[in-house]
C-alpha cells in the first residue's frame, strides 16, 4: 500500500511541475487548460486512476507542504461584485453532498455543479473566476461549515427550484419540516423555518408576510429567485420547533440574508 501511494505521489509531482507553467496548486484545479495539461501528464504514466484521485492527491500534496513553494506568477482579481455567487454556489454543494469546495473541484460533476449554480447568479463572470473566489473564500475561512447542519442527524434532502416553477407545480416542495432559503442575483435573501414546506412556501409566493420580502418580489418578481429546501424527515428532530429555530439561526448567522436583518 505504501508503496502505492509513493507510486502516486511521484506520478502527481511530476505531472503537476511538467503542467504547472509556475502557478500554484490551487490554479491548476481551477483552471481548466492547466487541469487538463496536468491529468494528461498524470495519465500518461498511470491511467487506472480517476480525474478526482489525481487533483485530489495533488491537494493534499500541497496540505501537507510536500510540494514547496512552486508559484513564480500569480493572477489578481478583485472579486467582490461576484463573491456572492461563489458563496452561495459553495455553500449548496456543501449542504447537498456534504463535500468542501475543495473536494468539489477535485471531481468534474460537482465542478459543474458549482459552475452552473454561479453562474446563474453572476452570468457574466468566468467560471475560472468565480472557481477562484470560492478559493478565496475558503482560504479567508468564510466557507466554515455551519455546526448544526454538520452535527444534526436528521436525514437531510438539499433541493432547489425557481420560484417560477413551483408557482408552476407547487408539488415540487414536499409537504415536510424544514428550513428554506430565498435567494437571487444579488445574494441571499432570507432565511425562515416550518413544520410543513409546503404551505410555507407557497404563503411566501402567493403574498408573504414578510413585508420587505413581499415588497420585493411585488417588485422583482419571481423570474431570478431561487427556493433552496433544506427538507427532514417528518419523525426526525427537525419535527421539533426548536431544533428547526437552531439550525435556521445559525445560517442566517453566518449567511446574512438582507431580510432577516430588518423590518
């Protein structure tokens, strides 16, 4: 076995300094010419590996400063127009898979995943850069998973619609306890708790009673407005006030949606 992953780790070395053109680890997982460069040298020499185990390796390579200091270019960004996509398109694929952004870049399906999700909130920014601000907000240690989603046992189902498409079919959302989450183009929005999904959610589209929220899709409409369900099992805790209050408030501590925040 040892030897096994010694084979590896020469293999994912060599790649990466044949690849690289002098940036960094985290460059060559985000970018997709110098990703491709480097499984096609990986490739070359072990082909019974997956994309994932390859960019995997070489992460951990990199945790576990094996690799050195390897950057001699680096690209600057100013990333604060778009942040907000990239947060949200992490955070989902965290809480639906239960994967870090790093992880998730290391396997071609959640990359597309996170590339679709932000880029239907920010359309016009690259998903190089969009890639590289969650990069950044893992590394300024914004993407901290939440404690009570990460320790409550209670059988989660992660799901998200257009709002457009459950005024359409309102089936779509299960009549079932939970925590929803309101979000669009410019951020999250807000952040509530309920027994029952079903009925909450379609009080919310028909005329909330939150009035900034109601003022806002009175004047917005639906058609940016995304629903994101954090849907549990009726006979789970999450059947319980309480515990459905908890994890609501520690993601509208960390998520800061605008109309949880006032009146």
């Amino acid at each position: 076995m040892a030897r096994d992953i010694n084979t590896i780790t020469n293999v994912v070395k060599q790649a990466f300094f044949a690849s690289h053109e002098g940036y960094s680890t985290d460059e060559v997982i985000i970018c997709d010419k110098l990703n491709e460069a480097f499984i096609k040298a990986c490739k070359r020499e072990m082909v019974s590996l997956s994309d994932e185990a390859f960019n995997w390796h070489l992460i951990s390579l990199r945790k576990q400063g094996k690799l050195g200091k390897v950057a001699t270019k680096r690209v600057y960004a100013n990333h604060d127009d778009y942040l907000h996509a990239s947060e949200i398109a992490a955070r989902f694929i965290y809480d639906k898979h239960n994967t870090t952004v790093d992880l998730a870049f290391c396997k071609p399906e959640l990359k597309q995943e996170f590339d679709s999700i932000a880029q239907s909130i920010a359309p016009n920014i690259s998903v190089y850069l969009l890639r590289k601000a969650a990069f950044k907000l893992r590394k300024n240690r914004q993407l901290k998973p939440e404690l009570v989603p990460r320790v409550a046992n209670w059988s989660r189902n992660v799901l998200s619609f257009p709002a457009e498409e459950i005024i359409q079919n309102q089936s779509l959302v299960p009549r079932a306890p939970g925590v929803y989450v309101f979000w669009d183009s410019s951020g999250y929005l807000y952040i509530g708790e309920s027994k029952d999904l079903y009925l909450r959610i379609k009080k919310h589209l028909d005329h909330s009673d939150r009035k900034s929220l109601a003022h806002y899709f009175w004047e917005k409409g639906f058609r940016e407005i995304t629903v994101e369900l954090h849907v549990f099992e009726r006979e789970s805790e999450a059947r319980r006030k309480s515990c459905r209050q908890a994890y609501e408030s520690n993601l509208i501590e960390t998520r800061q949606p605008q109309f949880n925040l006032r009146p």
